[in-house]
C-alpha cells in the first residue's frame, strides 16, 4: 500500500523561487548587457570606430546596438522553435551560454586602434551572438513561468519584466560609478569594459539553476502536431499582431529611458554620474513595483489597468520632455524618470502573461519570441537612434515625446482588441 500510493503520487512541481530564478536570471544578464552598452556608447564607439567626430562615433555605436536586433526574430524562430518541440528547460540552458558567449566577445576585443577594421567587424559578431540567444529567451522563459501556475499568471509573469529593471539597475550603478571614479581617458582605454567582465560571472550561475528546474507540465501536456513555426505562421497571425502592438509603447519607453542619461549629458549638459543615478532610482522602481503590480492584475484584471497607464504615457511624456529641457537638472532628470518609470511599471506589470495568453501552449514559445523580437527589433533596438536622429532633423529636444504618443496609441488598439476577440481581460 505504502509503495504503491509512493509511486502514484505525482511528482513535486519546482518551488516558484527557484521557478522565477531559473527564468529570470538570462533575461536578467540579456538586458544588463544591453543597458551597458547604450550606457558606454560614447567610450565604445571611440574605442572601435575611427574619426575624431565623437558625434558621429555616437550614431554608429547606437547602430550597432540596433543592427543587432535584426537577428532576434530568426533567432525567436529557431529557439521558440526548440522550446516548444524539445522543452522550456534545454532552450534556457542552450540560451543562456550563446549569450555568455557573445559578451566575452565584447569584453574582450582589441580596439580599432590595434587589430582596425577587425574590430568593429568582431563588436558586430559579438552583439548577433547575443541578438540570436536573446531572440528565444523571452518566449521561452516568459512560458516557462506562466506555465508554473495559472492563477497567478499576472504575478509570474511580471517578474520576467522586472528582472529588466534589475538588470538597468545593475548597469546604471556600474555606469554612475565608473564615470565617477575613472576618468574620461581611463572609460575610454578600459573602464567601460568592466560590466562586460562582470556579465560572464552570471552565465555560470544561470546555467547551473537552469540545469536544476524540472520542465512545467503544460509544456510537456501540450507538445506540438505540427511544426511550431509552420503553425504559427498559417492560423496566428492576428496574435502576432495584438501581441507585438501591446508591447511597442513598453519597449519604446524602455530605450527612451536608458537613453535619456546620454541625452542629458550630451544636450543638457548635466554631469555624467548624476545622470546615471537618475536612472538607477527608477530602475529600482521598475524592480519593486512591476511584480506588485502583476500580483494586482491576477485580481483586478489585466487589460483595464494596461490601457490607462497606455493613455497616461501618451498624455504626459511631451510635457515631462518640455520640462526636463527647459529645467535641466538632477532633479527634474530624476522626477521626469521617475514618473515614466512607474507608469511604465505600471503597464508592463500584466503584459508578459496578455501576451502568453494570446497563443496556445504547443506554439507559445514561438509565438512569443517572435512577436517580442520583431517589435523589439523596430521600436526599441533602433529608438535611441531614431529619437537622435530626430533631434538633429528638427532641433527640437521634445521630438522624442512625439515618437512615444504614437507608439501608445498603438498599443491602446492591440490591447482592445486582446481585449473584445480574444477575451483576455
């Protein structure tokens, strides 16, 4: 009797802080990486591409960084792809070391200056490296904790956004630290270098408590008929598009924020330190209230809260803009970053789990992955550039603000629509 009631119980599902651990900590070291670098643009861009413009050096750092996220939806494809045919846990494990992998790239490469034109050309392979692992880290990881417990969808699913804001936390503290302790000359020779060191010390961690999480049973209840890509690409085309459309105002935001340092440093002429500090405290705010907001989402509803913080960023980021370049300072930096950060907290709360719910599991991995990598790609990998460039085109500090409305009415529309054809409420 004892040995076969033994046998019949089911097995221990994984604690949900090991869950949230196993899931987070590569999206954790994905948006570290990529903080880091829009943070260090201007010492990567004299360190690896040639002219005296330091300007110019600017734009082609940040094009880099946006070229790079050309790549995630095919790499969004291949591994949402594997995570749905072979298991949430081997697509983490095979993420989480690409992405290690393109960072010692980075750390490590010679400057333009010692091996030339190999060099930009090596800061281009290191950032497709990551670009491919970071294309099916979100779909893979954002399943596997939804899929932890269908209740608290809202509650697990935010903490894949706010390992983001963890992440821009970490990299804002080495950014404001750095540049107050080195100088100039010694951030351009080797200072920026150290956050990209400090990443590596991750990947060992993240493989180890990947390798240690048992495979959620929705995944494995649900394997795909089809090819997953084949599938999604015939019937889900319409969650593609309320996906991708809810997340651009959220991604948008996202870029504009870890910008707005460089910005204020570069055109308001604020010092370099404060403004990374400005940024750190609102990332501290994206990594408390984020999980507290989708703990709120499980119990009020998800899409109501979504479409107002949506309106909200719509309304009120041209008259934040108008203030902090007519008011340059610390503190209006600071209240300006503030505000955005917890509307966008606010909003991204719910979103992993609105976006997961609109596909069906033997597809979701894919289907996220390549929603978020694809508007990721076009709204947030080349928004710094976008909102630079338009700087320059118009002269006006405030262009940005512009580009944030129309990224906010788009979201409102996919969020009515996840709403009224797909019931997600």
């Amino acid at each position: 009797m004892m040995s076969e009631r033994t046998v019949a119980r089911p097995r221990t599902p994984p604690s949900t802080r090991r869950a949230i651990a196993a899931a987070t900590i590569g999206n954790a070291l994905e948006w570290f990486d990529l903080g880091v670098y829009a943070l260090m643009a201007a010492y990567i861009g004299k360190t690896f591409f040639p002219g005296g413009n330091a300007a110019v050096q600017l734009v082609q750092a940040y094009a880099v960084f946006g070229i790079t996220f050309l790549v995630r939806p095919l790499g969004g494809l291949v591994l949402g792809a594997y995570a749905d045919r072979f298991g949430r846990k081997k697509a983490l494990v095979l993420t989480i070391w690409l992405m290690v992998a393109g960072t010692f790239l980075l750390a490590v490469m010679p400057s333009y200056a010692t091996i030339g034109f190999l060099a930009p050309v090596g800061v281009i392979v290191a950032r497709l490296i990551q670009g491919f692992a970071a294309g099916g880290e979100f779909g893979a990881a954002t399943s596997f904790l939804i899929e932890q417990d269908d209740r608290r969808k809202g509650f697990l699913g935010s903490f894949q956004f706010a390992s983001q804001g963890f992440a821009t936390l970490m990299s804002a503290g080495f950014a404001a630290g750095l540049t107050a302790s080195l100088s100039a000359d010694a951030m351009t020779s080797w200072g920026w270098r150290i956050p990209f060191v400090f990443g590596l010390l991750v990947g060992p961690v993240g493989y180890y408590i990947r390798r240690h999480v048992d495979e959620p049973e929705a995944a494995k209840e649900d394997q795909p008929k089809s090819t997953p890509v084949r599938t999604l690409f015939r019937f889900q085309w319409g969650g593609l598009l309320i996906a991708g459309g809810a997340l651009v105002v959220s991604t948008s935001l996202n870029f504009i924020l870890q910008s707005l340092p460089t910005f204020a440093i570069k055109n308001l002429g604020l010092d370099d330190s404060l403004s990374f500090v400005a940024l750190m405290i609102t990332a501290a705010i994206l990594t408390v209230v984020t999980p507290i907001v989708g703990l709120l989402t499980d119990r009020h509803g998800r899409i109501r809260i979504m479409i107002g913080a949506a309106a909200v960023i719509g309304a009120g980021v041209v008259p934040l803009y108008l203030w902090v370049t007519t008011s340059p300072s610390f503190l209006t930096l600071t209240i300006t970053m503030t505000i955005l950060g917890l509307l966008k907290a606010t909003y991204f709360g719910a979103l992993p789990s609105v976006m997961a719910d609109v596909f069906p599991a033997h597809t979701r991995a894919t289907g996220l992955s390549f929603a978020y990598n694809a508007t990721v790609g076009i709204f947030g990998g080349f928004t710094p550039t976008i909102a630079t460039a338009m700087i320059a085109a118009t002269g006006s500090p405030v262009s940005p603000g512009y580009y944030l409305l129309a990224t906010a009415s788009l979201s409102i529309v996919a969020l009515v629509a996840a709403n009224r054809r797909r019931g997600i409420r």
